[in-house]
C-alpha cells in the first residue's frame, strides 16, 4: 500500500503555545494534581469501607456501589457534557470541574446519611466524565506538537499515584481521624487546584486551542482504537477487581501482606509513566504494541506461575508497568486521529474505557463464580490479546501513521 496519510497541518504545527512553558508546566502539574484527586475520591469508598458502612448505617456491598455508580455516571455522561461545553473555553470548564469537584467532595464529607453521600458521589462522577474529556486536549495544547506525548504521560503520573498514595494516605487518615476528614482534605485540595486553574489557564475558544483538532484525523483508525481501547481496559480491570483474591487464594500471601504487594504494582506503574513519555512522541504506534504485548506476557505468567510467590510478584510487577503505559498511548493516539474535534474523541473515549472497566469486572465476578478466580488471568490475557490483534489489523489496513521523528 503506498497511500499515506497527510502530513500534519501547517498551522498545528507552526502556531506557538499560548503561554510560557513555565505557566504551562505549572498547569501541568495543577492538572496532574486534578487527575490524582479524581482518582482517589473515585476509589476512597473501597479503602474506607469498613469505616463508612457503620457510620451511615449500611453494609459494605452498599457502600461499594458508591463506585459502581460513580463509574456509571462517567460512562453515560461523557460524550453528552463534551457536546454541551463544546464551545466553553477550557479554562472556564476545567475551573469548574475542579470547583465542583470541591464543592461535592466537601458534601460528601458533611452527608448526614447514605442518600446524601450517594448523591454527592454523582455529582463528583458528572465533574470528572468532563474533566477527562478537556483536560488532555486543553493542557497539550499548551505545548509545542513535538512534547505532547510526554505530557499526556505526565498526566497519567497522578492516575499511577492514586492507588499507590491516595488511597493508602485516605485510608490512613480516615483510620486516625474519621473517613469525613479524608474527603475535606480532598476537597481542600480541589480548591488549590480551581485557583490555580482559574488565575493561569489562557481563556481561549476550543475550536483556537493548538491541540483542538487531530493533525491525521481517520475514521477507520480511530474506530480501531476504539475496540481496542474496550478490550484492553476489559482484560486489565479483570484483574485489577480480583488482583487481591488472587494473590491470597492462588499465590498464597497473606491479606497483611496486600499493602506492599499493591504498592509494588502502583510503583512499578509509576516507573512505566515515566518510562513511555520518553518514547511516545517518537513511535505512538509501537508504544501502543509493546506496552499491550507486555501486558499479554505479565498475565499469562501470572496464570501460569501464579501458585508461586517470586513469580507471581514479578508478573504483578510487569503487569503494573505495563498497564500504565497503556492510558497515555491510547490517549495520545486518539489525539493524533480523531476524526472530528479531539474533545469529542477523548470524550467516546473516555466512555468506552469506562465500559471496559465495567466489562472487566463483570468478566472477573462471572469467572470467579462459575470456575475461580485462576483462570482470570488467562482470560484476561486472551483479551488483551485479541486488543493487540485489533491494532495491528489497524496498521494493516490503514496508510502508515507518519508521525514524530520516525515511525513504527
């Protein structure tokens, strides 16, 4: 096939940030920030079960669907909230992401009951299904074109952090205080977050912003990415949901020892954010399929060597570091090829990798309950494989993605 596609448009290419680097590596930070805070609140109810359910009077199962609805409404709410605020500037919905977020964190922490805390927890999901979808498109654009995969990886820092030091930290403090003083603290810091965003954002239109439109905007290619995205994210999550049961049930650990076994995962994950900013720009392409091959390797050797303890630690490592190269890539894939504006391709998804989370531990509940939590790992892997299959197909049949400074 000699068919390529277009070169970048000029005007992508050439137009300066609209603000120093400096601002923009401090808005950098205060969205990394966001993305952390998000994350923890999203997964506190998990660490802080046993402290809520007596204190509202409920069973932990109850308490858990302060979760499962919080990704509901993620999953439903993106693509509408994008097509609302599409002509916002990014400063005004972001601000307003962050602000709201405060605002149903701080009500959350003062609910006097179930129903209430339920309803907060909405709130907060409905602020972050549009904070997802303009934060990548309005903080890239805030740097030259040949950086912004790196900068996508840097966002994806505060999703590594969250579960290796949100959660344990929330947990911890809602132990030595009460799990209402952990959600304050959270809110507390979305309102740092809201003034930093609302003070040294640009307040530009999104349709001016440089990174607003695709530079190889490709139906077939972003549908590809689209399927790929709901499986990889179904074949992580399988294991992600029942990672716990597994080390304890098959590998033998004990629960004392689940701290420092997750802990390992979300550091090992931190490592892979780092390491992908430093290779994205270049090869988008071949990120995406050594991150997913890694990945089919880290869960087949924790199917197949999970019944020891050595083994399965470094496969859940592997598995950590691979994993979290994953979210960037895709990201940065559908910033290079989303056929209409990069918000509403961040936004379809945004939803779709909440349906594979979903997906995933549906998949996990429906294994364990009918043959057992070893075979989650295998499966697990088949999807991720097939995901990896899907991508290739899509560099098979589209013209070659000729992007940075060389191709994969």
């Amino acid at each position: 096939m000699t068919e390529t596609l277009p070169p970048a448009r000029p005007s992508a290419a050439l137009d300066a940030p609209p603000v120093s680097e400096r601002r923009a590596t401090v808005i950098l930070l205060a969205m990394a920030l966001s993305t952390f805070l998000f994350v923890t609140v999203e997964s506190l109810p998990s660490g802080l079960l046993t402290l809520m359910a007596p204190d509202l009077a409920r069973s932990t199962s109850q308490i858990g669907l302060l979760v499962t609805g919080y990704a509901l409404v993620v999953l439903v709410a993106s693509v509408p909230l994008a097509h609302w605020t599409r002509g916002v500037p990014r400063r005004w919905v972001l601000s307003a992401c962050a602000a709201l977020a405060a605002v149903s964190t701080l009500w959350a922490a003062l609910a006097p009951a179930y129903e209430q805390l339920l309803a907060a927890r909405l709130v907060t999901a409905a602020a972050q299904a549009l904070f997802w979808v303009a934060v990548v498109p309005a903080t890239t654009g805030l740097f030259r074109p040949l950086v912004r995969g790196r900068v996508m990886a840097r966002l994806a820092i505060g999703n590594s952090l969250a579960p290796v030091l949100g959660v344990p930290a929330g947990t911890w403090l809602g132990e030595h205080s009460s799990w209402r003083w952990t959600f304050a603290a959270v809110a507390g810091l979305s309102l740092v977050v809201t003034v930093v965003v609302a003070v040294l954002f640009p307040t530009i239109p999104p349709a001016a912003g440089g990174a607003s439109r695709a530079p190889h905007p490709s139906g077939s290619r972003f549908g590809f990415q689209m399927v790929t995205t709901v499986l990889v994210v179904t074949g992580a999550f399988g294991v992600i949901t029942f990672v716990t049961q597994y080390l304890i049930d098959v590998a033998g650990f004990t629960q004392d020892a689940m701290p420092r076994l997750l802990l390992l995962q979300g550091a090992a994950g931190v490592v892979g954010a780092l390491v992908v900013g430093r290779f994205l720009d270049a090869r988008p392409v071949g990120v995406v399929l050594v991150g997913m091959s890694l990945l089919v390797v880290a869960l087949v050797c924790l199917w197949a060597f999970g019944e020891h303890p050595a083994a399965a630690v470094g496969s859940l490592a592997l598995f950590g570091f691979a994993f979290s190269t994953i979210p960037p890539a895709l990201s940065h894939r559908v910033m290079l090829v989303a056929p209409r504006s990069t918000t509403m391709g961040m936004a379809v998804s945004s939803s779709l990798f909440n349906l594979g989370i979903a997906s995933g531990s549906g998949l996990g509940a429906a294994l364990v309950a009918v043959v057992g939590v070893r075979t989650v790992p295998l499966a697990s892997a088949g999807a991720v494989l097939l995901a990896l299959l899907v991508s290739l197909a899509e560099e098979r049949f589209n013209p070659p993605l000729a992007v940075g400074r060389s191709l994969t």
